[in-house]
C-alpha cells in the first residue's frame, strides 16, 4: 500500500519541467518515508509566464502526504483561473483551512516570472526563504539574497491577517533556489546542522552553475555533510535560472 501511494503522489509531481529560451530548471526530490509533505511545480501559462512554487506540510508520513496530495489537485485547478498572485494564495489558504480547520499548516513560497519584463512576483507564506542569486562582474561569486516578502503560513488562519507581494527585476543569469527545511535543517554525526549560512555560501560559490549542477552539486554536498547520520525529513529542492 505504502508502495502505490509513493507512485501516487509522484505521479502528481511535474515529470517535465518546462523549459525554454527564457529560464532552465531542474529539481530534486527525496521523500523521507517514500510519500512525502513536500510538493514543487512549475508551469506555464497562456500569457507565457512562468509560476512555480515548493511548499511543505507540517507533519512527516502518510498524514502529510494525503494533505498534500489535495493541495496539489488544488493547486493545479486555482493555477489555471488564477487572477491576481495575493487572489491565488488566498484561495490556497481557503481551500486548505476548510480540510484542516486550522490543526494543521503549510509553509509555500510561490513565483510569478514575466520574461518580457523580467519582473518576479512572489509571495512567500512562512516558508524557508529562496534565495536569489545574482551576476557580478568577477562571474565568480555571485551576490545572494532572501525571499521574504509575504504573508503568514497557510492554514493556520480562516484569513490571512496581513499580506505584502514581493517584486524584483531580474538581471540575466540570475538563479534561485527554492528547497524545504530538510535542506537546511540536515544534521551530521556529530549533531551539528547544515543550516542557512552553509547554503548561502554554497549558493554564492555556486550559482554560475546550471540549475542541474548546482543542484547535484549541493546534494554531494549534504550527504557527505550527513555522513552516517540518519535523515529526518524530506530533502526538496528547485532551482531555476533566468536567461
């Protein structure tokens, strides 16, 4: 049974990333217990714009899965008649509080990319900050910063007490990493966390890479981090680059 709900829910997660002349993507996902609380996506839409996100459910397993599993046949249905970015969360937010009646939340960062205008829009909801890598003239390092703009996490609230859409321009060659606490709060034999600074470290030296690279890169990185310390949660990672 375990072994069907894993083939379940990855079939929910996108088998094809979509890329093109305009931004390259590539994504990790290691569920801990084979389902997972963790979900990404990213699509394109009509208006050739580009929305994804990463989210994770509080809770490990099977509760967290089944959750997730009905957000996401949420997510898909809002995506496609989405309006406005603050409209899409807020009917993310409804949705998941009429299941959970505010036992249970969800962290989600989600983005909004125009590649006519180069402008970002996001909206992050309590989750682990992206962070946005960008150019500079050594090509070397690149200078990184956080997505923090938003509101407070998803079903916890009825309404969302307060809410703050981010928005950026994005030079060429700027990448960002989205990625769930089990990147960050992985832990090696010696009890001692990965943590944000590592990975905003790495994201600096590392950026210049494409998203597949940087991305195998940072889990060469973790597990020799780890060593032979036991996971304790789901390692979800996206990471895309604005050409």
């Amino acid at each position: 049974q375990l072994a069907i709900a894993t083939d379940i829910q990855r079939s929910l997660m996108p088998d094809k990333l979509p890329i093109n002349e305009h931004f390259d993507m590539s994504a990790i996902y290691i569920p801990r217990f084979g389902v997972s609380g963790d979900f990404y996506s990213a699509l394109v839409g009509s208006d050739n714009k580009l929305l994804f996100c990463i989210a994770d459910i509080s809770g490990k397993g099977t509760g967290a899965a089944l959750l997730m599993s009905n957000f996401e046949a949420s997510f898909w249905t809002l995506a496609n008649t989405r309006t406005t970015m603050e409209a899409l969360v807020r009917d993310l937010n409804d949705s998941l509080f009429r299941v959970t009646k505010g036992e249970r939340f969800m962290t989600l960062f989600i983005g909004e990319y125009c590649p006519l205008k180069r402008d970002l829009t996001y909206v992050n909801a309590g989750h682990n900050p992206p962070l946005m890598a960008y150019p500079q003239s050594s090509e070397l390092m690149y200078k990184v910063e956080e997505c923090t703009e938003g509101c407070t996490l998803l079903g916890a609230f009825e309404e969302l007490p307060k809410f703050k859409t981010g928005k950026m321009v994005l030079p060429k060659g700027a990448q960002i990493l989205l990625y769930t606490d089990g990147v960050s709060e992985l832990f090696s034999p010696f009890n001692e966390m990965y943590g944000e600074e590592r990975l905003m470290s790495f994201t600096a030296a590392n950026s210049a890479r494409s998203p597949e690279s940087f991305n195998s890169t940072l889990l060469e990185e973790l597990r020799t981090f780890q060593g032979t310390a036991e996971a304790t949660d789901d390692v979800t990672m996206l990471s895309i680059r604005f050409l």
